[in-house]
C-alpha cells in the first residue's frame, strides 16, 4: 500500500511563514548588536557619524533580508534511501543527511506568529547530537504530523526489516487538564524557590545600600532602625507575607500559561503531550525510545491525589533535560496505562525486593546531620553569636528522624524484565527501567564499602544514569552479572522486541 507522505520522498520546501520568522529573527539579532552604539549616539549626537550608522545598519538589514529570502528558496527536505536529508544554502551549498534509525525524538514548537498561520517549527535530533540536529522554521501544522508518522512509520520498517509491521492504534487522550486542574498543579509548585529568589535580590539590595547611602547616612540608618525595632520587626513580617504572596501568585500564573490546555495523548507507538497558551510545544516519546520512565508526589500533591510523571527519552547529555517529557498533574489512571505501555510485564510474576545497608543511613546522617551541626555549633562559639545554637542543637535530631524515614522508604524490586525503585519521604518517587534499555552497568565501592563490603550499582542507560546505593556486595554482584548478560543478549539480538529470560 502506498505511504499516505510519500511526497516526502521528493523535495519539500518550508511554508513561506519561515521567511517570515527568519526575518523576524534577523531583525532580533541586529537589534541586540547594534541598540547599545545606537542608544550613546542618541545621548550624544555626532549627526555625520549616526547618519553614517544608519546607513550602514540599513545595508546590513537589506543584505541580510535579501539573502534569508534567497536561502527559504533554495532550502529544500526530503527522505532518500533511509536518511532525512535537508539541502540548503545559494551561494554556498549544503546537504544534512540523518539517517532513519537515529532519530531520537520529533518535536514540533509554536510561537504566536506560527499560530496566527497554523504552522509548526520542527525539531528532530538524534541520542548523538550536541542540540537539534535538524530543524525546521515553520511547516503548516497537518502537514508536520504527516511529516512525523512518515519517518517513524519509515523507521519503524527500516528497524522491523521483514518482519510485519504493527497496525496503527487510534489515538486517546488520557488526559486534558482544565482551569481547575491547572489551579491545584500551580498551588502544588515550589513558591519557596520564587520567594528565594527575590529575597537574595532584596539582601543584595541591603548589602549596597551603604554604598548608596555613603557611610555616615547608612549608620544613622541604623540607629533609627535600631530605635524602631519593634516597627520594624512588624515590617518584616508584612514584607514576607507580601513576599510569598507575589511568589504563590507569580507561580500560579507561569504554570497556568505554560501548562494551558495539556493534553496527554497515547498513540500506538508511545506519547504525546500538547501545552502553552503563548507559545504552543508539541513533544512525542516514543515507546522505543524511553529508557525509564518515573512519578513523584510531595506532600500536597497527595493530598490532591496528583503525580508529576517524567518519562526520559534517549538523548546526548545536554539535551537530556530538554527531551524529558514532564506531565505536571496526572492520576493515578493515567500512570497505570504508562506503566502498562513501557513495562507490561510488571504485573506478571514476583519482584524480589532489597534494600540499602544500614550503613547507607548511617553515612547521609553522619554527613547531613552530625557533621553539619558539629560545625554550627563550633562557628557559634568561636564567633559568639549564640543566636542561632539553638537551631544547629536540634539540627541532628531532626536530621536523624529525617534520614531514618529516607532509609526505610527506600526500597529497590527486582523483576526478570527490569526493576523498579521506591525511594522518598517528603517527595516519594517510583521509577521504572526494563532490561532491555541497559546499555551498561558499573559496580562502584568506595574505601569505606570496601571495608564492609558494600557496593552501588549505576545503571547506564541513553538518558542518564540510576543508581542503586549502598547494596550488600553479595547482592551487588549478582544484579552485576546479570544486567551485563542482558546488554550481551540485546546486543546479539538487537532486532528483537523483548529479552528472552
């Protein structure tokens, strides 16, 4: 049967939207060069040398506009023996070439000017590259999914060679949140880190105001403040509930606009997830391509039953962050069909279950505990300044109930397939993995495990790392050895779908 892109096969050129955008751009970039030389000129005029700058800038933008119009004309896309190849450039030719089976992720982003023509920017980028390796200014939106279904569908033969390929699935929204939805993932935010962030700017401000003031008025400050303490402790206290106000409003706002109208769609080869008033962003996670997928809940996201889901695609290390794809209020429906996606076999037969040593919570809580308040307690006394001993005195104790509860909620189930991971006290997190995504798997002792025989494992999968803390050595080498046999067994059997146990 005939692709429904088969014209994919011949060259395609962009809308003309991005001559549009790459103008727009252009213009951004001369200003942000050339808005400081122009602002001194204005304050102090030299009419023959502005006018010399004018014309000189004007030149700039003309030559630079003729030539982004020139460049859309030549640019041109299409797919040939197995590779998406993007040929630009007029005066000075070049050809991309990307082949199929590299293609990590499809990512379509829309500002307000593609959403006035309903059209997309394109952004496909392979686990090797350093950022997207192949980008599209703007393509009409119906024709940006046609484009995406195409290469994966081509992939997905190039990949299953002879083997049939699988009928596609209709897609379902598994999730769309509304206003209501929206307000509890922005009340659930951490207004704290907003709220720090303008107090360090309000310190700053205290730190030079002597500088401003001079030294005698700064210290005659001081002594009226000193007089008014009283007033000024009520003033303190009305600047931090202000404070967290802004912060909590602040939030609320950028989370309701980043997050407008998300949809979470499941499609037969993986995710979509749609989202942004302003600026609209389109991510896709394909089954294939996530290495582990995790959840986690704080406190008050239990409280409304909701979960941020992170589902962590194959990419190069700097772009690990940017190809996680983050659905910020799910339910626990939700989770169950991902999870029933990525690992369907979690439900069939047993996990065996381990923990961390007991000497993983005795080193966090020496270091985060002991250790901590030992000093406080020492600067205090050299310096004198006993305001704050009280706070490093029940530092430990509360350290120790802390670390405690982080120990006995840490729990790592192991499954023929994978395992998974149940970690946190005040944030609880549960992560995922499959075998079948280990790329590589390294024992690690420190001198002090050497002495108790204690090991931790990382797991090197194409998104990052996971670690398992602090296991028995007796332990440690088994999950060793047969984590390695799985990366042998892929390896052999690359075209396979699943591990054989």
């Amino acid at each position: 049967m005939e692709h429904e892109g088969a014209d994919f096969f011949r060259p395609n050129r962009q809308s003309p939207v991005a001559i549009l955008l790459i103008l727009s751009r252009l213009f951004r970039f001369l200003f942000r060069q050339f808005w400081p030389v122009l602002l001194v000129f204005l304050l102090r005029p030299k009419p023959a040398t502005l006018y010399g700058l004018f014309w000189v800038g004007l030149l700039l933008s003309i030559i630079s506009s003729v030539n982004s119009i020139l460049a859309y004309f030549y640019a041109v896309f299409y797919v040939s023996e197995g590779e998406l190849i993007l040929e630009k450039g007029w005066l000075r030719r070049t050809r991309l070439s990307v082949p199929l089976d590299r293609i990590q992720t499809i990512s379509f982003q829309q500002t307000f000017i593609h959403r006035l023509f309903n059209t997309v920017s394109v952004e496909i980028d392979t686990a090797g590259s350093k950022g997207a390796e192949f980008s599209l200014h703007a393509i009409e939106q119906s024709r940006a999914h046609s484009l995406r279904d195409f290469l994966l569908q081509q992939k997905e033969e190039e990949s299953m060679g002879q083997e049939e390929v699988q009928e596609p699935v209709e897609e379902k929204v598994l999730l769309q949140l509304h206003i209501f939805d929206l307000l509890k993932i922005g009340v659930s935010q951490n207004h704290l880190r907003t709220a720090g962030i303008l107090t360090a700017i309000g310190l700053g401000f205290l730190d030079d105001l002597e500088s401003v003031l001079g030294e005698a008025a700064y210290k005659d400050w001081e002594r009226t403040v000193g007089n008014y303490f009283e007033a000024l402790w009520w003033l303190t206290l009305a600047f931090v509930v202000i404070l967290l106000l802004l912060s909590f409003i602040g939030t609320l706002i950028t989370t309701a606009i980043r997050n407008y109208d998300l949809r979470f769609i499941q499609t037969g080869q993986g995710f979509h997830v749609v989202a942004g008033l302003f600026a609209k962003r389109e991510q896709s996670a394909s089954l294939r391509k996530i290495q582990f997928i995790r959840w986690s809940a704080h406190p008050i996201q239990r409280w409304l039953g909701m979960f941020s889901l992170r589902l962590y695609q194959a990419a190069s290390y700097t772009l690990t962050k940017q190809k996680t794809i983050q659905v910020p209020g799910c339910y626990w429906p939700q989770l169950e069909v991902v999870q029933g996606m990525y690992f369907p076999e979690a439900n069939e037969g047993e996990w065996e279950w381990h923990g961390p040593s007991p000497h993983y919570f005795s080193r966090r809580f020496l270091f985060l505990g002991i250790l901590p308040a030992i000093a406080g307690l020492g600067l205090g006394l050299l310096t004198r300044d006993y305001q704050l001993l009280p706070i490093f005195l029940i530092w430990a104790p509360a350290a120790y109930f802390w670390q405690r509860k982080v120990y006995r909620t840490f729990h790592i189930g192991l499954h023929p397939e994978g395992l998974q991971i149940q970690e946190g006290y005040f944030t609880r997190n549960s992560t995922y993995f499959r075998w079948k995504k280990l790329q590589g798997i390294s024992l690690k002792q420190s001198p002090y495990q050497r002495k108790h025989d204690l090991a931790s494992l990382l797991l090197h999968t194409a998104s990052g790392d996971i670690t398992l803390p602090y296991l028995p050595l007796e332990k440690a080498r088994p999950i060793r050895d047969y984590g390695l046999f799985q990366v042998e067994r892929a390896a052999d059997h690359f075209n396979s779908s699943s591990i054989i146990r």
